[in-house]
C-alpha cells in the first residue's frame, strides 16, 4: 500500500495557469481570425525557437551576478547563457540577421507564440504568456507603420468590434524625444527624468491633464492617500510637455499644429511630427481616418525600444470582466518602429516595424463580448461499455467507429465502473447522447439512446421519483442498423434548440 505520507504536492507555479478546452478553442478561433488578416495582407508564417542565446535578447542580457534578472537563463555545457525568449521581435530580429541575404526584402512576417517574463507575478500579471506578431523588416519609409495602424484596425473588425469600440493611436519617438531636448532634458544625464517624465504622459487617461501637470511637477497625491514623486519640471517646461496632451483628441491639423509647437527647435521632433503628418495622410488617403487610425501624442510605449512611430489598439467599449465588473480594457496590443533591433548583429542600420498582440488579453474581452462562441462545438457520444469480454468489447467498439466515419465525434467508455457511473462520465463530459447495448438489447439487435441534454430538461419537471422511472426521460430504444441516423437525428434537434436558445 502507498505511502500517503510521502505523496507529492500537486501546485502550479506562482504566474503560471492552467488552460481548458473551451479556452483554448477560444484562443484558436480569434487566431484563426487575425491570421486571416495577416495572410490578406501578404505576410507569411514563420517560428522561431522559445530559447536563444541570453545575449541575442539585448537589453535584457544576464549580469554576472543575477543571470536570471528579467529572463529565466541557464547555462548550456560549453557555459554558454541561454534564455526562455522574452518576446517575439528579438527572436525574429536574430533570424533576420543569420539569414539576411536569402531572405527577400522586405521581408514580411507573422508569429504566434509562448513568451517568459522571469518577474514578481500578480492579478492579470503572468509569467508566461502568448503574443500574435506581424513585421515588416527592410522598408525605411512610414508606409510600412501606416500599413501596421490600418491592418490593427483591420484585425480588430475581423474579430467582430465595431467601429467606435476601438481605436488604434498612433505617435512617435521622435516627437517625444523632441519635446525633452526642446524642455532642456536631452542628453545621458536626464535619463531618469526623462523616463518619468514619459511615465507622467502615459498616466493621460487615468489621472486627466491636471493629474499630468502634477506629475510633471512637484509629483500627485492620489485618492488612497498615496504620493508619486514628480519630474520636477518648471511650469513652463510642463506646459510645452502638456501642448501634447491637449493636442489628443483636435482635429488632424490643429493637432499637428500643436506638435510642431511642442517640438520648436528640435530638428529629431519635427522630422518625427512631419512622419506622422505623412501617416496620417496615407491613412486618409486609404480611408481610415473615420475614427479607425488617430494620430495621438499621448502614446507612450516601451521608449528604449522603438526608433520612430509608434502605435496602440485600444478597446473603447465598456466590457464585463471575468469578476462580471464593467471594466475599460483598454490597450490589447501595439507596436512600432525598431531600426535598431536587427542592426545589432549586422552593424548597418536595417530598418523595421512591427506590432504584437496580447493573445490572452485580447481572448478574454473578445470573450467577455460574446465575439468568441465555442458553443457549437460538440461534446463526445458515449458509447457505455455494459459487457466487457472480448466479443462485446468489439460490438461497441465498432459503434464508435461508425459514429466517427459520419463524422460524429465519439468515444467508448475506458474505465473500469459500472453503469450509474459511466453515465456520470457522461454527464460531466458534457455529452449529447449515451449509447447502451446490454445483453436484452444485443439479442433484439437493438440500441438504447439516452438524449442527455433533452432528459435533463425533462427530469428538471419531474418531482417523482417513481414518475421519472416510468417515464424515462430523453431515452428511446432503436434497432441497430439505425444508431447513426438516429444518433444524427438527436444531435439535429440539440443543434437546433441551441440556435432559438
């Protein structure tokens, strides 16, 4: 007999989950949805492996001392650092580079796959998560980020938002960078200011334009008594940082107007405010500018990253969370330029964009919204095993191979339980019918169906126990022959309960 006492603990890791099945064919249709997109847009699928080289992912390279920080590593036996890969751009970036001259340029790319955050978990925060991504690596000029903004734009409608329920912001680095140099922040010495600085715009439709200033200033008391520590800029430094702000939701010209204002004086941000008036008239020109793509200078995103223009979708509609509470999800994926990614490892410049999707996040409001339905797909008939020698095994064995060649998913029951519990089995699989053939039933040639959606709606009505024995709810018995057209017939009926349900 085993020792209980020594059993191991069953427990997942802290920041990882557990995926079930209606989950995962939630996730496969939107994918299939945005795949769609991308392939309508001419990128083509490619994968690269979940570990690379520690160094192949930039920034986050391993000191001697904490070779995990930010990354899970290890060591291979030649002492080589090895990481689970972070994202999918520094990956894609890695294989650009190795195969730069047979690859056709520009070279256009979509990848779905499990990335790894080795950081402090917490609610909504995990430590693996799956990412969509489309790239295009080789075009220098802004057509490549108009086209990222309106195919966003158009993966958000494939998967059922409407219009006004979304909206993919568009800004971009150099702007950003020309109003620090224009306020005086410029240089390695103000990078911590800069930083916060960033941080205070990002913080835009949280804390309002006011709550902006505060944080661009002497710093913000919150509700919760809390204090964030501002970037200390004068008033008329916050001013020039707020012309941003305030340029968020005018008209494309005043908002442009607004930029180039903000930017006086810095030949990086009015390059980067004329980038933006030429995505802008590309998108117009393309049809999106009804609400779809808005150039917006309040878009903040991963800085250190990206080169140029930058981008975000957001979801604007109002969604029950997995709690039921009405929630505003907010940014579900986004992207941008990065021309100094692939350069890395080829010491010329290699321009190149691209956006990310958060599967997870974007799966969950998707589903929230009703737009994810895995309703029509079918639970197993199971075909009850009620004689177990060899002869008998066969018989229902042979059921269910006809079942399945009408292309009626089934299975035999494998366990070792008798009746009452295999119907149990049946019931939490969530199954349509349960197929039982005893011995009475075996020599008349003949089948009972249990209809087990249509009993328990008919049990439901039945207080008596005596009166449910005799009326065998949802159960007829059929000859044989019969089992799959009779079987079909029941999964018809359910099918079409569903659709006036």
């Amino acid at each position: 007999m085993a020792d209980k006492s020594q059993k191991m603990l069953a427990r997942l890791p802290r920041g990882f989950v557990d995926r079930h099945a209606d989950d995962i064919r939630a996730v496969e249709l939107m994918m299939g949805r945005i795949k769609a997109v991308y392939e309508l847009y001419g990128f083509e699928p490619a994968d690269q492996p979940l570990i690379e080289y520690t160094d192949a992912l930039g920034k986050f390279l391993p000191d001697q001392d904490r070779p995990n920080e930010g990354v899970f590593s290890f060591q291979d036996d030649d002492e080589q650092w090895l990481s689970l890969r972070y994202d999918l751009t520094a990956p894609m970036a890695r294989f650009v580079a190795e195969n730069y001259d047979r690859l056709p340029k520009p070279f256009r790319s979509y990848r779905a796959g499990w990335v790894f955050r080795n950081e402090k978990p917490g609610p909504g925060r995990f430590r693996q998560f799956m990412q969509f991504d489309a790239d295009t690596v080789g075009t220098p000029g802004v057509a490549a980020d108009a086209e990222m903004a309106m195919m966003m734009a158009d993966v958000m409608e494939a998967l059922g938002i409407a219009r006004g329920d979304y909206v993919i912001r568009v800004n971009n680095r150099k702007v950003l960078d020309g109003v620090l140099e224009a306020i005086g922040l410029g240089g390695d010495d103000n990078a911590g200011r800069r930083l916060t600085v960033l941080r205070a715009i990002d913080k835009l439709d949280k804390v309002g334009p006011e709550g902006v200033r505060d944080l661009l200033g002497k710093g913000r008391l919150d509700e919760s008594g809390d204090f964030t520590k501002g970037a200390g800029l004068t008033a008329e430094q916050a001013d020039k940082v707020l012309l941003l702000t305030t340029a968020s939701d005018s008209d494309p010209a005043v908002k442009l107007q607004a930029m180039r204002a903000a930017v006086s004086g810095s030949a990086r941000g009015e390059e980067g405010v004329q980038e933006l008036a030429d995505i802008g008239a590309m998108v117009a020109a393309a049809g999106y500018d009804d609400g779809r793509v808005k150039i917006d200078p309040s878009v903040v995103r991963g800085l250190e990253y990206y080169t140029g223009p930058v981008y975000e979708a957001e979801l604007l509609a109002e969604i029950p969370n997995d709690e039921g509470k009405i929630v505003r999800f907010g940014s579900v994926g986004g992207g941008g330029r990065y021309d100094g990614l692939v350069s890395r490892f080829r010491g010329e410049p290699v321009p190149a964009t691209g956006f990310s999707i958060g599967v997870s996040r974007l799966m969950t409001a998707l589903k929230n919204l009703g737009k994810l339905d895995t309703s029509d797909v079918v639970a197993p008939v199971v075909v009850l095993v009620m004689d177990r020698d060899t002869e008998s095994l066969g018989r229902y064995q042979k059921m269910v191979s006809d079942l399945r060649r009408a292309g009626i998913r089934a299975e035999m029951y494998l366990g070792g339980a008798g009746m009452k519990a295999q119907l149990k089995y049946a019931d939490r699989r969530g199954s349509p019918v349960a197929v039982i053939q005893g011995g009475n039933e075996r020599e008349a040639g003949q089948v009972q169906l249990k209809d087990l959606i249509e009993g328990a709606r008919q049990a439901a009505a039945i207080a008596d126990h005596a009166e449910y024995k005799e009326a065998r709810p949802g159960q007829a018995t059929v000859a044989e022959a019969d089992l799959v057209a009779e079987v079909r017939k029941i999964l018809d009926a359910q099918a079409a309960e569903r659709g006036r349900g």
